[in-house]
C-alpha cells in the first residue's frame, strides 16, 4: 500500500456520489455515499466511532477486478450516522482507479 502525504482541509479532489464504490469495514459492506481519491462518506449509524478514530478494510471499486486495502482517519461523525474518512493507505491501483474516475458522473458510468 502507498502512504497518502497529509493535506489540511482544503478538498484536493472533487467528491463523486457515483453509487460505485463499497468499503467493507470489519466483513460488512458499506456503500459510499460520496467518495474521491483522499476519502469517502459512508452510512455507518451505531458505529461508536469518534473523530480520529483508524478504520481498515478492503475497497471494492465496481467494474475493477481485484478488491484493494485501505486504512483512513475519521474525519466526521454525523448525527444522521454519517462518517466521512480520509484514507492516510490506499492500494496502489484503488487509488488510480479512482483518480481516473472521479469526474466521471453516473450518467457516464452507465
């Protein structure tokens, strides 16, 4: 896996709601609300997670062979159950899968 340099709170990438990719967090899949190349928003109510907390799994991008490993910061927790997370690992070609994506809208995805 590749470390992903530190970035203050500005957004590098533009965020996709593209219903394309899936984190599988501890064996249970969550699919991105929105997502991008530094991070991605998830429906995880009841987690118990706290800002700063390390998640790790597995990222399934559709339409891409081989499942990828991660490891992200949590960045937000939302009443509503929400969490968004910036990946601080990625593997190498989850992450050029979604900066070749990122712009793409799901109209085009279809």
């Amino acid at each position: 896996m590749n470390e992903i340099p530190k970035q203050d709170d500005r957004r590098t990438f533009h965020r996709n709601s593209a219903r394309r990719v899936v984190l599988i967090i501890d064996g249970k899949p969550f699919l991105a609300n929105n997502w991008s190349p530094s991070g991605f928003n998830i429906d995880f109510p009841e987690s118990g997670l706290s800002k700063g907390d390390i998640l790790s799994g597995e990222i399934d991008i559709f339409e891409v062979e081989e499942k990828g490993q991660f490891t992200a910061t949590v960045v937000r927790v939302q009443e509503n159950g929400q969490i968004a997370a910036n990946f601080t690992e990625l593997s190498s070609q989850s992450y050029m899968n979604l900066c070749i994506t990122v712009a793409i809208s799901e109209e085009e995805f279809r």
